[in-house]
C-alpha cells in the first residue's frame, strides 16, 4: 500500500470512514453490472474459510527500508511456517514486486489475494498497472495457484479526479469544507469502478473483488466477493456480527481485507485513527501524548474479532498487517516508539537507530503469536474435517 507523508494509506482512509466521513458524502452505487463470475463461490459453509495477512510490497521510504527479494521470500516463508496463515494479501504498488511476491506466495502453496493498489497516477496509467498484475493472476491461476484478484481499493480518495484535489490531503480538505458535489462524485466514483471492473475481469477469469472502506457505497454486482476494511471497535461480539451482517444483502462473499489495531492501551476503541498518534512535525518524529504501549491490547482486539468473524460466514479475513519497516521499535524510548502508531504484527528493529540506511529485522508482537496459535488450530480443524 502507499505511504503519503508518513501515513499509510489503508489507515487514513480507514480512519476518515470511521469518522463517518465517506457515509456523509457517498450516495448509493448505480454502476452498470458485470455479468457472470460468482456461482462458484455460492453455497459456502459457515465460519471463517480462508485466515490470512496483509503483505504490503513498495518502494519503501528510505535504503535501508526498500523492497527486496530476499527478504520477502524470508518473509513469506513465515508467513506460511510461523503465522500458519493460509492465505496472504499481496498488496502495493509496482508490478515487478507485487508479481515476485505472488510467485513466491504461490510457490510456497499459500492462497494469493493480489490487490495492486497504485494512486495518484494518471487514470490510464492506474488501470494498466491493474492489467499488467491481472495478467499474471490469470497465468498463475492457470498453473493451479488459489489467486483471487481485487481490482484496488477506497477509488474516491486515491484516483485523481473523483474527488477533486491534487493529493489524497487535498481531497480530504475539500470533502470535509463541503465543496464536493456528492452525486457527480459518486457519479465518477461509479464510471471508474465498472471500468476497474472490466478490465480486471478482461484479464483475469477467477473471483474478483474490490477493497471498500466500510461506509463505502458500491455496487456489488460488478465483482464476486465483497471485500471491507473492518476497524470498528464494539464492547461484544455480538455487535460485530450485527454490524457485519448488513453486508449479506448483497448475497456475495465477504471477505475482510483488514482488520487491526495498534498496540497501545486504548488504540482500539480509535476505530481505525490509532495511527494518528505521531508529531511528525518534529525531528525525529515523536509520539504524543503519554500514551502506554500494550502488545497485548492489540493481540486482544484481533482475537475478539476473529471470534466474531468464526460465528459469522465469512470467505476470508486477513489480519493487516505483517511488517511496517519505516516506523521502527525503540525499546525504552516511549516517545521515539513509532511501532506504537503501526499496525504491524511484527516489531521493526534496527540495527543502528538514528540511521535512515540502518538495516533491520523484526520480531513477532503478542499479536503474531495469538494469530500464529488460532490460525494453526484453524489448519488442524480443517485437516480434521477432511
């Protein structure tokens, strides 16, 4: 996924839907629907089928940070081994890395979900980097890979020209000072989702499926599964399976392709803005406030929620997300702790702190050990049910 200025962007817009921003603004979908796709997805037993995480591939944000191969073949081989997920969403910008890393997924036997996420580019440039990855989604489907293929994410804020603004910031500004025409918006937001739509469908012959943040309007016809960022914060279980329940009108699979927290005390009842917590206007950035970091606050809060979604119906969930390299771990420097502010079930180490060129590993966060024990008890049930 990208970064803007610090900010990644899965979290701010999951954030600005939580605030109720996108339903404020967003009238109902009336794109054109696609035909066909989604009989082999009906007719799914209850709970929870496939458990997975969020794998993001970019350019990174300094050299010490920058994608490589080696590590994201190390990575996913934990992935499979330590997280005993099933399924990883493969997710970002750059067709070469998005490409590698699903190979690798592939290879390794784990289910792809293959979401390229490319913004703030020239609308033209967007759906051709869609096709170019849907193309390789086909040729690995074809070879026997398990692929689903979602066409992006959250259009309306990261496509120039659906809302207006030169940057996702400018965007923003301009919905909350109310200067955006909501229907010619949705109206734009509609086209370029029916031409997601076609192009990924021109390419791919699998499921497909669209990311939306959760107040997004769309019209689910175009696409085969259903795919929701879900950071809502409730006191019961129950409240979850109600909230989520509102989905099934649609009659498609649900899959939630985020869901977290950050680990400090009170980061889940933000409800997806526990990631604004950092004074990046000061040098080094700094954390505010005299927040508690709480590793078992963040483990807790995906462990409710994947009891949630076990009660419920769904096609997959995918924990976001797996490792956040640019806000790295200071062990006994609270206000220096930028892995307070990430979602990250691994922690970031470096091996030279105040080093931008540092290199660095991580480490499993109570997070990753509570998804590690539920997701191989998943795997025994299923094995056993066979």
């Amino acid at each position: 996924m990208q970064r803007t200025k610090g900010i990644k962007r899965a979290q701010f817009v999951a954030g600005m839907a939580s605030a109720g921003l996108a339903a404020a603004v967003l009238p109902a979908g009336r794109a054109r629907a696609a035909q066909g796709g989604s009989g082999q997805l009906r007719g799914a037993h209850g709970g929870l089928r496939h458990h997975g995480v969020v794998y993001t591939v970019g350019a990174g944000e300094t050299p010490g940070t920058a994608f490589s191969a080696a590590r994201m073949r190390k990575d996913i081989r934990a992935i499979r081994d330590e997280l005993h997920a099933d399924t990883v969403d493969v997710t970002g910008d750059g067709v070469e890395r998005l490409t590698a890393t699903a190979a690798e997924a592939a290879e390794q036997g784990l289910r792809i979900w293959l979401q390229p996420t490319l913004g703030d580019a020239p609308e033209r440039d967007i759906l051709e980097h869609l096709a170019e990855t849907g193309r390789f989604a086909e040729r690995l489907r074809r070879h026997g890979a398990a692929v689903d293929l979602s066409v992006g994410c959250e259009f309306w804020l990261f496509v120039p020209g659906i809302v207006p603004g030169a940057d996702v910031f400018e965007r923003i500004r301009n919905l909350l000072d109310g200067t955006v025409d909501p229907v010619a918006m949705q109206r734009r937001l509609d086209r370029f989702t029916a031409k997601a739509a076609a192009v990924g469908r021109s390419v791919f012959h699998g499921p497909l499926s669209y990311a939306a943040a959760q107040d997004d309007k769309v019209d689910w016809r175009l696409f085969d599964i259903m795919g929701i960022d879900y950071y809502s914060y409730f006191p019961h279980k129950a409240d979850y399976i109600r909230e989520l329940s509102r989905y099934r009108r649609w009659g498609k699979p649900l899959a939630i392709t985020e869901f977290g927290t950050c680990a400090y005390v009170g980061a889940p009842r933000t409800a997806g803005m526990g990631w604004d917590i950092v004074d990046r206007g000061k040098t080094p950035p700094e954390i505010k406030g005299d927040l508690v970091r709480s590793e078992r606050t963040q483990a807790t809060y995906l462990m409710r929620l994947l009891d949630a979604f076990s009660s419920t119906d769904l096609y997959a969930a995918m924990a976001f997300e797996f490792v956040t390299p640019d806000a790295p771990h200071r062990p006994g420097d609270p206000r220096h702790d930028l892995d307070m502010a990430s979602y990250a079930i691994t922690k970031t180490l470096k091996d030279r702190p105040d080093d931008p060129a540092s290199g660095w590993h991580w480490e499993p966060k109570e997070a990753f050990h509570a998804l590690a024990h539920r997701y191989r008890s998943a795997q025994a049930a299923r094995h056993h049910a066979r």
